[in-house]
C-alpha cells in the first residue's frame, strides 16, 4: 500500500508544478540556439511565393554569416498561418494579410514570442510593445497612406473623441476618402470607433466661389448636435481658407478642437507658416501634413523590410548571448537557473534592442514619411515682463502662438508621438507663467505690506478661485498691485444713449483702478484677480466672467398699522361695486366716508 501512495503524491506534485514551469521551460541562449517560425503566406504572395521564397533563405543565410557571431540562429519556413507555433521558438516573422497577421499575433503573444509582420495598408497596427508591423503599399502617390495615417493616430489615442466632424475637399480620389471615413469608424484594440459627420467642400478654381462653398458648409453645421471636434482632409490653400472663415464664424475655441491633414505638401514644399497670423490665443490646433519625397519609385519592398527586422533581431540576440556568457562564467550552475532571464523578459529586452538599432529611420521607404504640430496658444502671447506691463507703452516683447513638432509617421515606425496632439486639452496652460493685477478690496481680495514694504495678495475669495483655477489648468502666476481709485462722493454724471445725464453710484467694486482697465484692453494680461459689479458701460470694452456672487436688492419701508377685522367681510366691496338694495348701498358710501363711526 506504500507504494501506490508514494506513486499519487509524486503525480500530485508534478501536477502543482506544472503552473511553475512554463517561464523556464525553455533552454537558455548559451545552451540551445534561439529558432525563428518564417511565414510566408502561399495565397497572399500568389505568384511571387517562390521568388520570395528563395530570396528570404538567402537573406538569413547572409545575414546569420555576417552578423551572428556568437550563437546560431533555426530557421523552419512555413506557407500558411495556421500553425503551432512551439514554445521552443524565439521569434515569429509573418508575410499575410491583415487577418492572418492578426491571428498570427495572438498566437505568438501567448508564447511571448518576438513578433514582426508585414501586411496590408489599412490595417490597424499590432501593439508596439510586443510586436512590430510594417504595411505594405505603394506610397508614391501619397494620398494613398493616408487612411493608414489615421488608422495609427486612431489606434495610439493621439485624440480621444467619441465623434467628429470630417470635411474633405472634392478633388481628391473619393476612395481615399471612404478609407479613412473606415479607419475611424473601425474598431481595433485599445482604440473605440469614432461616430463621423461628412462633409464636402466643393472644389472651385476662384478663390470667391471656393470661399463661398466652405462657407455654405460650416454655417450649415449643427455643432450642438455633432461636436466641436474637425478633422479637415485638405489642400494647402484650402486650408488658409477655412481656417479665416471657421475664425470670422467663432467655430475656432478653447472647447472645439480642429486636426488639418495636408496632402499636397511635400519635403522641398511644406512651410505652412502662412497659417501662423490666423492662430490666436485659445485655439485647439494641430496639424499633420505630407513630406514625401520626389522619386522614381517609393514602393514598399517586402525584402528591405524583412532584412531590417531579422538584423535587428540577430543584434539583439547577439547581445544578450554576450551579456549572459559574461554572467554565466563567474556563478554556479544552480545560481544561474535561479536569477537567468523569463522568455517574456527575453522578448521585451529584444524588442527594445530591436528599436534601438532600427530608429526612426526608414531607409526602405524614405519617399513616405509626415510630420506632426501643434500649437501652443494657451496664455502664449501674455508671458510678458512685469515691467512692460506696468509700463504704458506699446508693447514690443508680446510673443507670437508657434508650431511645436509633437510627432511623426513612416510606415514603419507608425504613428510616433513625442508630444501630445492637443497640448492644452489634457495640460492646460502647460506651466505657462502668467501676471495678474489686482487691488486693495475686502472681502473679495486683501492686499498687505510685507516685511520690505511692498504690497501684495494675501487671502480673499478672489485668491481662493485663483489659486483653484492654477491647479485645475496648470500655471503659475505672480500678482501685480494697482492703487484702488480715489473715494467719489456722490454720483458721476454721465451721458446715457438717449443723451441724458444720469447718475453711476459709485462703490468699491465698480471704481475698478484704471491702469487695470487699460492692461485689459491692451491685452498686457489675461484676466484681472478682482471682486467686480458688472457694469453695462465697462462691458463694451472688458470681459467678465461668470458671477461668483449674485446679491439682490430690497426697499425699506415702514409697517402698516394693525387693521381692524371687524369690517373685514365689507372689504371686497368698493364704491364701484353695484347693489341692487339701496339701503346696502348707502350703508356701503358711510362706511367708506368713516361717517359710520361718527
């Protein structure tokens, strides 16, 4: 009986180790070599399977010769994608279609195998952390990548929109259009579809008909229905265009958010820094346009890309056989098995090794690369120096809104983002450092001496909002104090619209000091920390934000004296009330002529 029972708890704890075991289950680099799974997809190549063939073992032979110095390399080739891809494998290169390359990946991510693949344009990109994938296409013409453009903005978030407004111009291929339309609508992983508005922009070849057309369309859209979020596929002068109209409409704000795609730029024609006067100060702007370069031929060539990656993954295979060797040959075998490397940490550190050495350079594709800006106008154009705006002169150091490069795209690094899209969307004022001004005036803002003399915001219900307000959109600030006008008794006389003299009460919030006045006019600051009353005469030349406080007025008046109730049933009638007993009628004239009491 000893026996059996010895022979089920063996089994049993074979059982419980098992869950143990996957991580190390596979050799390590210094005893087995590492193996790759190529597939080369028979359907997908068609005719140009056998040439691709012959081609790619010729690759990895030259390459293992000339690169793979310190271990070797497996290579098993496969012609479908339907395989069991072993956990004995390292790495999986795939040549199919956008499905296929799906389904390869989600296989190969439950191995922690290294992934790259090349497949069709329009497809939504494989996650960057495990894997790299190349789109396949003839980029010459440019507008062709575009729907690829979008599908990578959409899935690495660089907005986060449920909907939006999509205007297009006429006169580009509408099956580039229909594209892109499907490549926010579609839904991938990690990235939601986008509900899309079209609309079309008419392609006029005089400036006043084309002006007329974008016109017509933006005074045509329901904003309140569909969101203040643009995406605008258009040309250069197009775009010069639009951007006045959407201004002289008030479409361009702090809530709407407006992406320019270009097309017709190129890398010897991209300057778009005629749009630079139509920014101002609040706008919500970005913009991703075209570098190509002028060739013969820009298309994507299968084998180029395969070379870059399988280099790249001998590297990094070189690497880490080096590092380990160099650790391996001062510990114990034992210690070895205990602190050596997961197959998911193989994958990550050979994919970050991979990255490094490929860059973000395309040397098989350099006709197809865009650029991405924005603009950074949150509070850009107040960031002034505290003695110019003291100063009553004109201003001659007020900055300009410029372009920020936040990112870029080529085919084979994607959609790469540096920077956010919409800066002041998610950072709000980005740290921007501001100046106010503000006054002597209890109990919205109290001003006192400090120890050297000099007057500044100490508490107040204005400093509370203010110091609320920094947090929320992200900027500092220094207060600048003004002298609180001189004490009027009395009323100002002033003239009213009809001409007449009139009286404005004066009090402490509405003699708000001039030389605050006049910086907001001139635009030296961007707001005023003050407790002010809305006042219907300065409203013609400053802005006032949301009351914080609305207080009512009421009248004193003195109290009635206590009536008596004994005649209270003969109030409802008047003198004008008509009785048909005359006897009534007269009681009714004595009683209201207090002849009754007499």
């Amino acid at each position: 009986m000893l026996i059996p029972r010895i022979t089920l708890l063996i089994v049993l704890l074979s059982l419980f180790k098992l869950p143990s075991i996957r991580a190390d289950d596979f050799p390590s680099l210094i005893s087995a070599n590492a193996s790759i799974a190529v597939i080369l997809d028979r359907e997908y190549l068609d005719e140009k399977y056998e040439e691709m063939l012959e081609a790619t073992k010729k690759l990895f032979e030259r390459i293992l010769r000339d690169d793979f110095k310190n271990g070797g390399l497996i290579v098993k080739y496969f012609s479908w994608t339907s395989i069991n891809l072993r956990r004995d494998f390292t790495a999986v290169l795939s040549v199919s279609n956008c499905e296929n390359t799906w389904d390869v990946y989600k296989n190969a991510a439950r191995e922690d195998l290294v992934i790259m693949a090349i497949t069709d344009t329009d497809c939504p990109r494989l996650p960057s952390k495990n894997a790299f994938m190349i789109p396949r296409s003839n980029f010459a013409l440019g507008s062709d990548e575009l729907p690829q453009v979008i599908m990578d903005m959409k899935t690495k978030n660089a907005f986060d929109w449920k909907s939006a407004v999509l205007l297009y111009d006429d006169s580009f291929d509408r099956d580039i259009i229909a594209r892109s339309i499907l490549a926010l609508s579609k839904e991938s992983e990690g990235a939601k579809p986008l509900s899309v508005s079209l609309f079309r922009i008419e392609a006029h070849t005089h400036m006043w008909e084309k002006r007329k057309a974008i016109r017509k369309v933006l005074v045509g859209l329901p904003t309140n229905f569909i969101g203040n979020n643009f995406i605008a596929i258009i040309t250069m002068h197009t775009m010069e265009l639009l951007m006045e109209i959407a201004k002289e409409l008030k479409m361009v704000h702090p809530l709407s958010q407006w992406l320019y795609v270009i097309l017709d730029t190129t890398a010897e024609n991209s300057n778009i820094t005629a749009v630079h006067s139509i920014i101002s100060e609040g706008d919500n702007i970005a913009f991703v346009y075209n570098l190509k370069k002028e060739a013969h031929s820009c298309e994507s060539h299968i084998l180029c890309y395969s070379e870059n990656l399988i280099t790249a993954l001998v590297q990094g295979l070189t690497k880490l056989i080096r590092e380990e060797k160099a650790v391996y040959g001062q510990i114990a075998d034992e210690e070895w098995e205990a602190i050596r490397m997961t197959k998911a940490e193989r994958k990550t550190e050979i994919l970050k090794i991979m990255r490094e050495n490929l860059g973000d350079k395309d040397n098989c594709n350099e006709c197809s690369r865009w650029k991405v800006q924005a603009g950074e106008t949150w509070g850009y154009s107040f960031q002034i120096p505290t003695e110019d705006i003291i100063s009553s002169t004109q201003l001659t150091r007020k900055k300009t809104v410029e372009l920020q490069d936040v990112g870029f795209w080529t085919p084979q690094d994607g959609f790469i983002m540096t920077d956010v899209l919409f800066p002041h969307v998610s950072q709000g004022f980005r740290g921007t450092h501001l100046h106010f001004y503000s006054y002597h005036n209890p109990p919205w803002q109290f001003v006192s001496l400090n120890e050297s003399g000099h007057a500044h915001l100490t508490h107040g219900l204005v400093l509370d909002i203010l110091e609320e307000l920094s947090k929320k959109l992200n900027f500092t600030y220094s207060i600048v104090i003004a002298q609180p006008a001189a004490d009027v008794v009395g009323t100002n006389m002033t003239d009213d619209v009809n001409g007449t003299m009139t009286g404005d009460v004066h009090s402490v919030t509405t003699d708000i000091p001039s030389e605050i006045l006049k910086s907001l006019i001139d635009n030296k600051i961007l707001l005023a920390a003050v407790g002010a009353t809305v006042s219907p005469k300065q409203k013609k030349y400053i802005n006032f934000t949301v009351p914080i406080s609305i207080q009512s007025y009421s009248f004193i008046v003195s109290r009635p004296k206590e009536l008596s109730r004994v005649f209270l049933f003969l109030s409802p009638f008047t003198l004008d009330v008509s009785f048909s007993n005359p006897i009534l009628k007269y009681l009714c004239g004595l009683l209201r002529r207090n002849e009754w009491r007499k």
